[in-house]
C-alpha cells in the first residue's frame, strides 16, 4: 500500500475550504486572510498587556503591595462578561492568567 502525501495544491476548494462553490471559496479565502490579521493583531496586544501589567506587578510589589489586586480583576471580568457573555469571563480569565501567572 503506498501512502502520498498531498500539498495544499493538490486539495481541491471544496476540501480546503469547505465550500461548494469556487465563489463562496473566494470569499472564505479573503474572509481566512481578514481573520488571520486579526489574530496577528490580538495576539500583539495581549503581548502588549503582559509587558504592561508586567510594569503594574513591579510598581505593586516594589511598594510593598501584593502580586495581584483582586478588586481589580473582579472589575475585568465584569467588564469582559458585559461584552461577550459568559465566554467572555473564560477569555478575560486567560488574559489575566497570561499577563500575572497562576494564583
């Protein structure tokens, strides 16, 4: 039995977009492109929170203050649950993870 391995040019539109047709294809193509940026985008940003809540950490802690301020997070979660609803909370608890560590 021989096994080929395939490229993205050997998969047809409708295998790699899941599309039916070549237009509704075109648009998911630009549509993966859009997302794609998006991601690139929100990916710097949480990078851009990590290193300022960083500063926040340094400035608490180096004032004899404590790792995290709970009231404050409180207030994050709310805000991120307002927004987007209960997976809201889970995004605004992975950002919070990401930018102080476990607790």
């Amino acid at each position: 039995m021989t096994v080929t391995a395939h490229t993205e040019s050997d998969r047809t539109e409708s295998d790699r977009t899941g599309a039916r047709t070549d237009e509704a294809a075109t648009v998911i193509d630009g549509a993966r492109e859009r997302i794609d940026a998006l991601d690139d985008r929100i990916i710097g940003l949480v990078q851009e929170r990590m290193a300022v809540s960083a500063v926040i950490q340094d400035a608490r802690i180096a004032s004899g203050g404590r790792r995290v301020n709970l009231s404050r997070e409180n207030e994050i979660l709310g805000r991120f649950r307002d927004a987007l609803g209960t997976p809201g909370t889970t995004l605004a608890m992975t950002l919070l993870e990401l930018s102080r560590g476990r607790i």
